[in-house]
C-alpha cells in the first residue's frame, strides 16, 4: 500500500482503539523498550502524546526516562519553517498546546540536535524495512535527517508491522527499532 492509503488506514484504526487499549498497548510498549541496549545514553528525544489522535501515551516512557534520570527532549514546531526546535524538560518546563493541539514547551533551554542520542518516533505505519507512514508533513524526516548517524530512531507502534509501504522517498529517514505492544523490530541495527 502506498503512504496515502496506510495514512488513512491507520488514522482509522486509530479512532477505533478504546482508551483502554491504548493505555494497556503504550504501558505493553514500554515494557518492550526496557529489554533494548540504548539505557547507556543520556540525551532522549520524545513527543508528547496528543490524546485526541489516540496516540501511544508517552507518559510511561517519560516516567522510566525520568526515574533513570535522563536528560529528556522535547520539540517545539514551527509550521511555516516545518522545522521543530529542541527544548530540555525539565521540572519547571511549561507545557502548552499550540493551535494544532500538539502539546509542547512554551520556552526553555535549547538543545541542539548533535547533542541528541535517541529519538522516540511518532507514526502510523511501519514495513518490515524500518520506514514509517507518519502525518505527512515532514517534520520528522527533516529532524531526523540532522541528527547524527548513530542516532538511534525507535518507532513506537500500537500496530504490527506492514510488509512494504510504497513509494518511499530518498529523503525518508528509515527507523532502526520499531516497537509495538507485542514484538520489537530490529532494522539496522
């Protein structure tokens, strides 16, 4: 299936997950992440879930990233630049969403990309090569595309993995982990 089709596919599987499953999936999800080799690391980057796209909440992997006490990155987008902006949680982070319901940090220390070590990664989809269907707008590939090489990108996954997304493009960034509720996906790694 092609990016379009699995976008909407997925935004409706989406909508058809109770508040249940997606709390049991997300804590499943987090579990999972505690069995992978990437806890020597210190600089973390997560999104924080919008609730209303039935998301994975992240609030359980902040919870292990904080009581292992982890430097914790969250983003700030800009629509225009379709650029996000690096932001260090920290306890006084104010927290905020913007128009489009993403809940992000009002100010706060910046960090730059370079210094980020893992990437949490939102999305819809994923194939059995490690690309990922996320909302289109490229925020994503474009961060991930500036972050260095060795840079760990973890998919997170209410679903199980697609065989093949079609018409991937030379600018998408492939994952090198996705993980779901119930299996974790190693690709280049």
């Amino acid at each position: 299936m092609d990016k379009v089709a699995l976008r909407r596919l997925y935004k409706q599987k989406r909508q058809e997950l109770s508040l249940e499953a997606i709390e049991n999936g997300s804590l499943d999800i987090s579990n999972q992440l505690l069995k992978l080799p990437i806890w020597e690391k210190s600089f973390y980057h997560i999104f924080l879930s919008i609730a209303e796209h039935k998301e994975i909440n992240t609030d359980y992997i902040l919870n292990i990233l904080s009581g292992k006490d982890k430097n914790i990155i969250i983003s700030k987008t800009d629509f225009e630049s379709v650029k996000l902006t690096h932001y260090l949680l920290m306890d006084n982070t104010m927290i905020k969403k913007n128009k489009w319901g993403i809940p992000e940090p009002v100010d706060g220390i910046e960090i730059s990309v370079d210094k980020i070590e893992v990437v949490f990664v939102p999305l819809l989809a994923f194939d059995q090569q490690g690309h990922r269907v996320g909302y289109g707008k490229g925020f994503y590939d474009s961060f991930l595309s500036a972050c260095k090489p060795e840079t760990l990108k973890i998919g997170l996954s209410l679903f199980e993995v697609e065989e093949t997304i079609n018409g991937v493009h030379e600018s998408d960034v492939a994952l090198d982990y996705c993980v779901t509720p119930h299996q974790t996906y190693s690709f280049s790694i």
